[in-house]
C-alpha cells in the first residue's frame, strides 16, 4: 500500500490546528445522528454508518470511506472535530 501524502498533508493540518482549539466533544450515540444531518444539507442520500473503531486499533482515533465511518465506542465521548472531519 503506497503513502497518501494529500492525506498525510490534511491530517497534519488538523494537527496543528484544529485538534489543539477544538476541545468539543460528543457523545458516541449521536454521532449517526450528526453525520445524518451533514449528509442532509449537503443533499446526500445514504450516509455512511457509524461504527466502533476495532479495539486492537490502537493508533487510530477514526477512520472513514464511503460506507463507514468507524470512531472509538469504547470511550463515551468522541472529540467533535474527529466526527465532523471524517463526514466531510
């Protein structure tokens, strides 16, 4: 598998900006519900689910495709700007 360096550049970014502002957090539970209504104003039919990251996906806060996004479940609460990223 080959290095994503767009991604590797946006991730990065949020690093160094949006992480260290954004201390907001949300609650796992609603998160279907937020990327529901992301998808909705944005005109978009059939948003992605929301699941548990693995629990052996240590490294990993959230990760994201088409069809899912996977955020930590075990912790109650998810930082806002993990969810909002990986929806857009």
């Amino acid at each position: 598998m080959s290095r994503d360096y767009q991604r590797s550049r946006i991730y990065a970014w949020e690093d160094r900006h949006i992480h260290p502002r954004d201390r907001s957090v949300i609650p796992f539970e609603q998160a279907q519900s937020i990327v529901n209504y992301v998808w909705t104003e944005a005109g978009r039919t059939y948003p992605p689910k929301v699941v548990a990251i693995s629990k052996t996906a240590t490294r990993s806060v959230a990760t994201a495709n088409r069809l899912r996004i996977r955020i930590r479940g075990t912790a109650s609460r998810r930082p806002s700007c993990c969810t909002r990223s990986r929806t857009a």
